[in-house]
C-alpha cells in the first residue's frame, strides 16, 4: 500500500485549535495540511483540539491531503487519539518523538485496529515518523523498514528546535547537509515512498527557503513540511519540474529509442552520452507529472 502513496510537495502545519485555517492551507497551494495536536495545543486544550480535529477531518472535501500530528504514544490516551481522528478521509498519522523501531511497530498495529474500526483497508492511513532524537536519526534504516505504511519519512532539521538539541549543530545549509543526506539514503535504501524534509524557521526570507528547498530537491527529497503559507508557492516551484525540463526528458526518450531502434545503446544527446538508464528515469518522471498534473 504504501508504495501507492502520492508524492506531496509541501505539507503545511495546521494548529489543531485552528482548523478554520484549512480553507487558508488550500488557498497557498499546499499539497497537504498537518493539523497538529502536539506542539501547537497547551495541556489544557488537548481534549477540545482533538475533538476539532477529528470533526474537521470527518467534514473536509477539498483536495489537500489530511494528516494528524498526534501526541508521543506513551499511553492509552495516544491510543484513543489515533481511535479519534481515524477516518477514510485521512492520509497518515504524523508520530512525534520517534526513538527507534518498536514505537513504528506499536503505532503500525494500533492504526490496524483502528481501520478495522473503520472499515478502512490495511495500509490506507500512512505512518509518518518524526526523527527527532539522536537515536531516531541514527536508526532511520531500521525506523523505515518497521512497518509498510511509512512514508514521506525524512530529515526535519529546524533551527533550535527538537533535532538541534538532541544532535547540538549551530543551524546552517552546510552543517545540516550531511545529516540530511545520510537520512535520505536510509530512507531509499529501506524502500520508504516519497521522503519529504523542513523546516524553513525564517517567515520572510523566501530567498533562503528557496535555496534550502531547492538543495534538498539536489539531495533526493520530493517535499518539504511547513510553518507558514507564505512558503508553499516557494516550496510548490521547487519541487515541481519546469516546463523546460519535462520538454528535454521527452526529447531524451526519443533519442534513446531512436538510437535502440537502430541497433545502438547510448546516444549523444545535447552534449551528452545517454541510455536507457536516463530514459527510464525520464519515463518515470513523465508519467509521474502526466499523472498528477501540477504535482
């Protein structure tokens, strides 16, 4: 089911004390809104916010896809927070303060039981674990693998937050760059759908957001979280290919099948040497886009 799952450019977090805020999430463009019930809630609201949360779920029709971040599965009460916002209309669960495989699996089995509940099918909420503390980064192989319904898994690395306490790095492209690559590979190497990455802290600087998101596309990455709606379009434009370059991967398929046609392997394309490995990469790219345009 999970390898089903469709790639997400920019998934924007939604306190879940402001669900009217989803109709402003679809407005920016988001690919998909993270209504958040940890951070964004004080202890007091929990209760109201997830009752707001799983109604706004319940009651969306607009095109966005849906996530919940859910509180640490320390409890009975995380489980009746999943029981809560399951619903068909959900895309995945967003689990927080992941520490290795076995939170994965727990969460994985407690969702099961939940689309029983629902009369959903096995594997239609996906599972997105957050790595936040040093040994979840450190395991992301293994985090990957626990359960078939991860994805959009990647490296968050915001300035001062979870992961710069628990890691101790001073913020930065290139300090970042490293941790964020080894993540990817993991995530890759596990067969994780569509990893995603963030978060971009400063509001107004669309310049350097714009240079983080388009480094991370660099690296492998197909999205990115975020904090504001101000920072969709930007994020939207660098994970999406232009016209441009979607006209040249259909120029380069030509050229490596005319060249097949005529009986040779590789052809000189535009300066240069291609195969069918860069037509099949091509191809994929193609239809992926034909498939969901704007995506």
């Amino acid at each position: 089911m999970s390898s089903e799952r469709l790639p997400l450019r920019s998934l924007l977090f939604v306190p879940g004390t402001r669900t009217d805020w989803l109709a402003k999430a679809e407005a920016a463009g988001a690919d998909a809104a993270i209504l958040d019930l940890e951070d964004a809630v004080p202890a007091g609201g929990k209760a109201e916010a997830r009752r707001r949360v799983a109604a706004a779920v319940a009651a969306f029709d607009g095109r966005m896809a849906l996530f919940v971040r859910v509180n640490p599965l320390d409890g009975w009460a995380g489980a009746e927070e999943l029981r809560a916002v399951a619903h068909e209309r959900l895309a995945g669960i967003v689990l927080p303060k992941v520490t290795g495989p076995d939170d994965v699996r727990l969460a994985d089995r407690l969702l099961g039981w939940c689309e029983r509940e629902h009369g959903l099918a096995p594997g239609h909420i996906a599972l997105v674990p957050l790595l936040e503390t040093a040994s979840a980064l450190r395991g992301a192989y293994e985090i990957a693998r626990a359960a078939a319904r991860v994805a959009y898994l990647g490296a968050v690395t915001a300035p001062g937050g979870d992961v710069a306490r628990a890691v101790g790095y001073r913020w930065s492209l290139e300090s970042t760059l490293g941790l964020r690559s080894r993540v990817l590979l993991d995530v890759r190497a596990a067969g994780t759908p569509n990893p995603v990455a963030g978060l971009w802290t400063g509001i107004g600087d669309l310049e350097g957001l714009r240079a983080f998101a388009e480094q991370n596309r660099s690296l492998g990455y197909e999205g990115m979280m975020a904090i504001h709606p101000s920072h969709i379009p930007v994020i939207n434009e660098a994970f999406s290919p232009s016209a441009d370059e979607l006209a040249r991967h259909a120029r380069l398929i030509a050229a490596v099948e005319a060249a097949q046609a005529g009986g040779a392997g590789a052809v000189t394309f535009e300066g240069e040497m291609v195969d069918e490995a860069m037509a099949a990469t091509a191809r994929a790219l193609l239809a992926r886009h034909i498939e969901e345009p704007g995506r």
